[in-house]
C-alpha cells in the first residue's frame, strides 16, 4: 500500500509542476526548443542538460513523438539522467505546423505535450506513461486540451485523467493482496 500512497503524493506534484507556453516552430526541434527553454538554470537543469533532451527527442523521434490521428495533438516522451523530478510542459503551438501522425498522414498541431521522466525513477517513469495511455484512451482528454487556453484547467484535466489511474492502481493493488 505504500506504493499507492507514493503514486497519489506524486500525482498531485505532477500536476502542480505542469507547465503552459505558447510554442513557435515550424518542426519537431523548433517545438521542442521552445517548450524546454523555460527550463534551463531551474533545479540543477543546465543548458548543457537541455541540449541532451532534446538531442535524446530528435534521435529517437520515431519512438520519442506520438501524433494522434485527427487529434492535431503531439507528444513528445523520453527519460533523462540526473533529473531530480520530471518535466511536464503543455504547450500551445501558434504557429502553422503539419506532420505526420501515426497513420502516416499530415495535420496540422495545436498543441504539443513534452514529458520527461528521471531515467532512474520507476515511478514517475509509470506515471508518465499512465498519462501517455490516458491521451490514447480517454475519448474527451485530447479534445479538452486543445479547447483551453488556461494553465489551472490543463491541470485539473491532467489530474483527472491521473485519478482515474491511480484508481486502476488501487483496484490493481487490492486484488494483488
């Protein structure tokens, strides 16, 4: 049970470290530059450490970038050294970018998903990829998120999504026992 405790407290910290920008780009390194520039000289985060990121996104970006299919939504993921705790940026791309989503067709972004887990934490490494699966299974998460232009309700819609798999985890848990 200790385990369900931890993944509730750091819920809550996930949503309270959530993040919002404006983005401007015209490609998946632009869109990345822009989401991790707030982030340099915060928590020991250098710009060296950055440039890993991003470098760790773009390498791997078949893997790293997730584009939902109709959803004009992209997620960027990946795991990085020496990172305390992870990040979570949501941002709103205002500039006019099309790529390829996962059925190899071309849409047009509105907003861009950046999450970054510590690679040596296998908890928030769960919680992320919970998030990841919520923006594929949850029929109204995608579309409240590109509607809303306001950071407190990013973050209640994160939050809710993260409840209902913290529930999962509990249910998990107690059928474990």
């Amino acid at each position: 049970m200790e385990h369900i405790a931890w993944y509730g407290k750091r819920i809550i910290e996930l949503c309270d470290s959530l993040k919002l920008k404006d983005v401007y780009g015209k490609n998946s390194k632009d869109i990345i530059d822009s989401l991790l520039q707030d982030f340099a000289g915060n928590d020991g985060i250098n710009n060296e450490k950055i440039k890993q990121i991003e470098d760790k996104l773009l390498g791997r970006e078949s893997l790293g970038k997730i584009i939902l299919p109709g959803k004009g939504f992209v997620i960027y993921h990946c795991t990085a050294s020496d990172l305390v705790e992870p990040i979570l940026v949501f941002g709103k791309v205002k500039s006019h970018v099309k790529m390829k989503n996962l059925i190899n067709e071309y849409e047009i972004i509105k907003t861009a998903f950046l999450m970054v887990a510590p690679d040596d934490d296998k908890m928030w490494i769960e919680i992320l990829g919970d998030l990841s699966v919520s923006f594929i299974e949850s029929k109204d998460l995608v579309k409240n998120l590109n509607e809303i232009n306001k950071i407190d309700e990013a973050k209640e819609f994160v939050k809710k999504a993260l409840m209902d798999k913290y529930y999962d985890e509990i249910k998990r848990n107690l059928v474990g026992d």
